[in-house]
C-alpha cells in the first residue's frame, strides 16, 4: 500500500491529473462557444439557426451530420489552443535553453571530450585547442 501512496504523490501523477481536469473544462467552455456562439453566426450566413439540427435521414434513421460539423469545429478549436498555448511556447522556451547550452561548451579535436568554450587546453587530453 505504501508504494500506491508514493505513486500517487509523485508530481507528475498530480500534474496529470491537474491536466485532465483543467482540460475537461476548457474542453466544454470550447464545446459552448462553438454550439452557442460560432455555430450560429456561421449559420446566420446559411439561413439555419445551427448546425446541429442538419440532418439526413435515411429510412427510419437520422444522420444528425450538423453535430458532427460542431464536434470537428470543437475540435480544431481545442488543437489551436493547445497547439498555441502550450505546444509552442514550450518548443520555443526548450529551443533557447538548448542553445544556451550549446553555447557553453565545445568538443575537443583530438579527444572529443566537452570542454569549455573559452578553453585553450584540453583538461582531459591536454592538447592545445583554438579558442573560439
């Protein structure tokens, strides 16, 4: 049982689940704003009061295809949102530290060990280097 607890309490298992209910909710604030806000401007041009009445029916079944159109508009709402809230600034922020990194230190010629960029001496090989 105690190891159920540390797992339950590592970090990472509580920012998950912080995840999933931060995006549940945003999830059904995106799902509003596409049924009862977007949906119906956009069909304000079409002269239907929202897509999710579009239907086709097929003998006694009803192909509710407007729901659909709400579900996939939703959708690449909630994409964009992550896509430019979360996925890109942590591409850009992950892309600065790694040339900062970078930045800081080189490989040596003959011993191919990391060694500091202002070095003119190897520390490991002690073979002298070009500084840069």
């Amino acid at each position: 049982m105690s190891g159920f607890k540390k797992f339950l309490m590592q970090g990472n298992v509580i920012e998950l689940a912080v995840a999933v209910v931060i995006g549940a909710a945003f999830t059904a604030v995106v799902n509003s704003f596409v049924a009862d806000l977007l949906t119906p401007l956009i069909s304000a041009f079409g002269g239907l009061p929202d897509f999710s009445s579009l239907k086709v029916t097929i003998g006694q079944s009803n192909f509710m295809y407007g729901r659909f159109i709400n579900a996939i508009v939703s959708f690449l709402i909630v994409a964009a949102a992550v896509y430019f809230l979360v996925v890109k600034p942590y591409t850009h922020l992950k892309e600065r530290r790694s040339a900062a990194q970078e930045a800081t230190h080189r490989e040596c010629p003959e011993c191919l060990s990391e060694i500091p960029m202002a070095a003119r001496r190897c520390a490991f090989c002690a073979s002298e280097v070009a500084s840069h």
